[in-house]
C-alpha cells in the first residue's frame, strides 16, 4: 500500500480507502453487514488507513460499527502519528429540507451553530472518541459562499479540539460550488466525485486543491459498480437500494455499452476495468485518497492491490480522457 499527504493535515493516508456506507445497512442489498466487517477488518490488514463514514449510513450505525472494529484491533480514532493512525472521516447532513440545499436555502436553517455543535458530539459519542479526524459537511450550496457561517462553528470546533479537519463532501450537480471555499482557506478537504465518466473536476477544482494544499478524497470512483465491469444491461436493483435509483430507465444500458468501450481500449495493455478506473483517479497528483466501497473481504484485498499495481500509461490515461461523459445530472430524472 503506498501513501499519501491529506492535504496541509499531517494525515498520511493509503492510496486506498474504505468506504463504509454498507455498514449501515441502508441502500445496499447485495452486502451484508457481517460481510461487511469482514471486508472493513481485509481492509486494515492490508495497510487501509482511512475510512468514510457518515451520520446517514444507517442513522449512525456504520460509526458505531467502525468504532467497535477499531476497538476490536485496539485502535482509538484519532490517535496515532503518520500511517499507523487510522483517519476516520464522517459527515454531517443538513437539517432536514432540500437535499441537495435549495440557493434559495438560509444556511442558518441548516446548518445552524446549535444544530452543528450537538450533530458533532453524536459523531463523537457514535466513534468513541475525543475528536473527529475529518468531519464534512455532507452537502452544500454555493449560495452559501459568500457568507459560509457554518465554517465559523466548525472554526470555533476545531479550537476546542473536537474536530481535527473540516471540509464539504460536493453535490452532485454542483461539484465546483466548493472552489471559493477551498481559496478562501476555511476549508482542509473536499471529498468530490471523479471518475473516468465524471472528470470535470479536472478542470478547476483539482488544480485549485494543489494550489491550496486541500486534501482530496475521491467518491464513486467505480460510478456506483459499472465500472467495476460486472454489470450487464440487464441488471437491475430492488427499490430500497440506491442504484435502482441512480441507474432507472435505461441508464443501465446506456453505461454498459460505455463500459464496454472502454474495455476494448483497456484490452492493448491488459489492464482491468476496476483497476484502471482507481488509477485513473490516483494519477491526479491532488487526490489523496480514492475510497471504494466494499462488500466483502475479496474485494477489499482486490482493492488494496491497485494500490502497488504498475501504472497506466500516458497513453492509455489520455485514452482514458476521450470516455468522459458530459451527462450532467442524469440520475435527477428519467
């Protein structure tokens, strides 16, 4: 496993993180919450040293599962120096409303100093610990920027020592509404969506993060599984689980036959479609870690491997460029 600067953190984190929203049990249908485990405990054996949480992943429960795991191995969040420490990063959603937050949302009625000082102290009693490694806030506006009091909280939060690092975890539609924040300094780390589909992070707010020393931490590297390369056309999702969502109509379709495109060009250098989709985020020199979501412990292994896999070339990367897809978004609607 290699490593990575977090950002001006003092973070050293692996290429590879996890990403615990199955252990929460909600949204999910093909994991199980011991397979689960069992992929989180893979995971740190091979040298994981960050984890993604959230107050949403099952109203809590995935922090209350990684805290017990942690304990299990001995560990305690936010302790250790350099790659022994295990990062926990968790998030804080808005008040109820809008989702994402409306422009024409009042910051205050969502992310108010109340609201935020009690949200962190459940994260902290959910992870048994003192202070929050990273703690985001789990969607914004850019409405907001121009008057981000919530970071003012979180400011006076990090003082006290609850908090280690604050930053935003991107709406999907707006992933640049968080550019501002990252040049005004209020912010350490931006958890963003970047993958060989979606690379309109590339264009600013990558080079910004190197710019500002923020930390970058990649979601949806594998764009909810098809770029994983086990899906078909015709697979489908039972309703309660996100990706029945995320691809209704025939946005199944649509990406597969993408998939597969991009299989053919992979094919001159034998790379693996998952594996080539992970590299192509690492090879951003502002990303700091990419998480993948992980059901069992196989693909926990399989994960961790990429890590300490040769590169790809700049040939097949730039290859990799032409299979962006200026879909926008597409799962809004039909």
């Amino acid at each position: 496993m290699k490593y990575r600067a977090f950002g001006t953190t003092g973070f050293e984190v692996s290429e590879i993180g996890f990403g615990a929203w199955q252990l929460g049990q909600t949204g999910w249908t093909t994991t199980t919450e011991e397979s689960a485990k069992q992929a989180l405990h893979a995971a740190l054996d091979t040298g994981v040293n960050l984890i993604d949480t959230a107050a949403g992943y099952g109203g809590g429960r995935s922090e209350q599962l990684v805290a017990q795991i942690l304990a299990e191995r001995g560990v305690k969040p936010g302790t250790g120096t350099g790659s022994d420490r295990v990062v926990v990063v968790t998030k804080t959603p808005p008040e109820p409303g809008a989702w994402p937050p409306a422009p024409h949302d009042d910051i205050n009625d969502r992310y108010s100093p109340e609201y935020l000082r009690s949200n962190v102290d459940e994260r902290l009693r959910n992870l048994k610990t003192d202070c929050i490694d990273v703690l985001l806030l789990h969607s914004w506006t850019r409405a907001w920027n121009r008057n981000p009091t919530a970071f003012e909280t979180l400011a006076e939060l990090k003082q006290a020592g609850k908090i280690h690092a604050v930053g935003v975890s991107t709406p999907e539609h707006d992933q640049n509404s968080v550019i501002d924040l990252m040049k005004s300094g209020v912010i350490d780390a931006v958890e963003v969506i970047y993958n060989i589909f979606e690379q309109e992070p590339a264009a600013e707010l990558l080079p910004v993060a190197q710019e500002t020393g923020t930390a970058i931490i990649v979601r949806v590297v594998l764009d909810e599984g098809v770029l994983a390369g086990r899906f078909s056309r015709d697979t489908t999702f039972p309703d309660d689980d996100v990706r029945s969502r995320y691809f209704a109509g025939d946005r199944m379709a649509r990406a597969v036959h993408r998939t597969e495109a991009i299989k053919q060009d992979l094919a001159a250098e034998g790379a693996k479609l998952p594996d080539a989709a992970v590299q192509f985020a690492l090879a951003e020199p502002a990303v700091s870690t990419v998480i993948v979501g992980t059901g069992n412990p196989d693909h926990a292994r399989a994960n961790s491997a990429i890590s300490d896999a040769p590169q790809l070339s700049a040939g097949m990367l730039a290859k990799l460029r032409e299979h962006a897809w200026r879909r926008a978004f597409w799962y809004g609607g039909q």
